[in-house]
C-alpha cells in the first residue's frame, strides 16, 4: 500500500536528514498519550490535503498490506489516515516529491 505525509520546507529538510522523529512533551498528560511516537500518513493526496496544514512536500512510503496500522475508525472526520510507529516508518524507503 502506497501512503503519503504532508509536509513543508523544513519538515522535508529534516525527515530527509534524519527520518522522522517527535520532541518529548512536557512532563505530563502528554507522556501517555496513544499519540506519542506516531506519524500520520494518507492513503491519497487528497486525504492528506483535508488533514493536514503544512504543504510544499509529500513524503511517499511503501508499506505491505499486514503492516499493523490504526486506521480512523467509521465515524471520525477524516477517514483513510494511518497512524504508524515513527521507529517502523523511519525503517522504510522514504520518496520526496514537491507539491506542486
């Protein structure tokens, strides 16, 4: 399954450099949020641009079919985005491509 990520100028610079990764929160509530360590990829451009602020950049992945992701259950306002593991997403061949 072919998934993309939305991202901008600075966003592209640094998943290209170093993969994608998430700043620890202040100590908190945040510390167990089911959000921690994840990314949010679309299953279309299209869905992507509904859910998603930056632009500039897509960031294509290629994932199997059984890989383990969280798809928005019926109901939520932006179903086909996938929650996937930052460490299993940086594992990955990431393509870059400009928004145009």
């Amino acid at each position: 399954m072919k998934l993309c990520h939305r991202t901008d100028e600075v966003g592209r610079d640094g998943i290209e450099a170093e993969g994608f990764k998430q700043s620890d929160p202040p100590i908190g509530p945040s510390w167990d949020s089911p959000y921690r360590g994840i990314v949010w990829f679309a299953s279309s451009k299209e869905v992507a641009c509904k859910t998603c602020g930056r632009s500039g950049w897509w960031v294509w992945i290629d994932v199997p079919d059984d890989t383990p992701e969280y798809n928005l259950s019926d109901g939520e306002p932006y179903p086909g985005n996938y929650a996937l593991p930052i460490e299993y997403v940086n594992t990955l061949e990431l393509t870059f491509e400009a928004e145009v």
